[in-house]
C-alpha cells in the first residue's frame, strides 16, 4: 500500500528525469540515444509550456473589472454572496465564482402602447421612460428578478401605468393636458417598480396617435369653432360701427338744434 501511494506522488518531472536515464542504456547506438533525448526534451518543454498557460488562464480568469456606474453581484456555485462589488478590479475564485454586472447609471426605456381613453377613443403612444437601478437594492432585485429585469418588471409596469392614467382622460384631454398625464403615469409607475429598487425619474409620452375618424372630428370641431369666433368677431365689429353712427347722429342732431 504504501509503494503505491509514493508511486502516486512521483510528479511529471521525475518520471521524465527516470525516463531520460533510459537514453544511457548501453547499445544504444549514438543517433537513436540523441533522438530520444531530444524527443524526452521537446516533451519537458511542450509540459512546461501548458503549465504555463494553464496558470495564466486561471489568473486571467480570477479577476474582474467593475466599472464606473456599474455594481457587480458575486455568485458562488449558483448562489448569490450578500455582498456587491466595488469599482475597480476584483477577485474571484476561478470555477467557483462568477461576477454579474448591472448597470446603475440612468438609462431609457422606450415603449410603443394602445390604450382607450375615458370616451373610449382609440390612442396609439410613443413612450420614453428614464429610469435606474438602486446601488443598494442591486442584490435583491438581481435575486428576485435577474438581469432581464427591464423585460420582466419595467416595460409591463410602463404600460400598465399609461392604460390606467388615460382612461381616466378624454382623448382631446389628453392632447390639452400631456404634461399631466405624463406626471400621473410617472407617480403610477413609481409605485409599481420602487418596491424592486427601480427609480423613474423621467416619463414622457413622446408621440399620440388617434384613429382617422377622430383626427376628422377634431379638425372639424377646430373649424367649427373658428367659424363660431369669425362671426363673433363681426358681430362686434358691426355693434361698434353702429355705435358709431348713433354717436355721430346724436352728435349732428344736437348741432342742428
């Protein structure tokens, strides 16, 4: 038992050291001993060669770089360590661990969405949201959620804020009033996504888009009322003229008395 357990422990090296003694065996001519030390030798080299590269894979793989704006979740064996980190280089177990980064910087979420407002109107809208993610909330979300996060948590919440805050606006209201509905879409969408450590710190709807039917409604309500403001106008244009030639008559007949 014991001669087998010093044979297990004679490394590489050695046995290319006993093996090379072979090349002293004598009768072996002088070309086929000069072969076989060459060959022994090319065979040392070529073992040192991926030792070496070996050790540089396992060192180039046993650090990682955080950069500026970005936090990074440290895994082991599929488990999350309850601890971020820093930026700048870190180290990692090779193998064993691997390092996830998420970005914290502000970022865009842009979201195309139907929705019906409170006359039920039809309204088509081009959406842009910035958001970011909480330095200090990183882990939790990245455990509860993962990386696809934006796919998962945000756009469902930016499209269901938008759904519930115009139908609660006719749809010329949400021509006249945008800035309100951007801000009530905001502070809904906050209270969906602040609990998974998201912040929103800009909402706007960036384009709306009404049914063919509406558009013609709306342009002749517009002419309509222009119409309406066109004849007001000329009738108080003609009130004042006849004001005038009351004024002058007055004024001519008090001169001929």
């Amino acid at each position: 038992m014991n001669n087998h357990n010093e044979f297990k422990e004679v490394d590489a090296y050695s046995l290319i050291e006993a093996i090379t003694s072979l090349t002293n065996i004598p009768g072996l001519n002088g070309p086929t001993r000069v072969k076989m030390r060459n060959i022994l030798k090319n065979k040392k080299i070529i073992m040192t060669v991926i030792g070496a590269l070996v050790i540089l894979i396992l060192l180039t793989s046993s650090f990682t770089t955080i950069k500026s704006g970005e936090v990074g979740i440290r895994v082991r064996f599929g488990k999350v360590v309850n601890k971020s980190t820093h930026e700048g280089v870190n180290f990692k177990i090779p193998v064993i661990e691997r390092i996830e980064k998420m970005n914290v910087r502000v970022q865009k979420s842009e979201v195309k969405t139907t929705s019906s407002s409170k006359d039920l109107q039809e309204v088509d809208m081009s959406l842009a949201v910035n958001y970011r993610i909480d330095n200090k909330k990183a882990i939790e979300l990245y455990k509860t959620v993962g990386t696809n996060y934006k796919e998962v948590i945000l756009e469902p919440a930016i499209q269901e804020s938008i759904k519930a805050t115009t139908s609660k606006y006719t749809a010329e209201e949400l021509i006249t009033k945008r800035s309100e509905v951007s801000t009530k879409s905001m502070e809904e969408l906050s209270k969906k996504v602040e609990k998974y450590g998201l912040s929103i710190s800009d909402f706007n709807i960036t384009n709306f888009s009404f049914s063919a039917e509406f558009d013609k409604a709306i342009e002749e309500k517009q002419v309509a009322e222009q119409k309406v403001l066109t004849a007001k106008q000329e009738l108080e244009k003609e009130k004042i003229e006849a004001e005038k030639k009351n004024v002058k008559a007055e004024a001519e007949k008090k001169a001929n008395e």
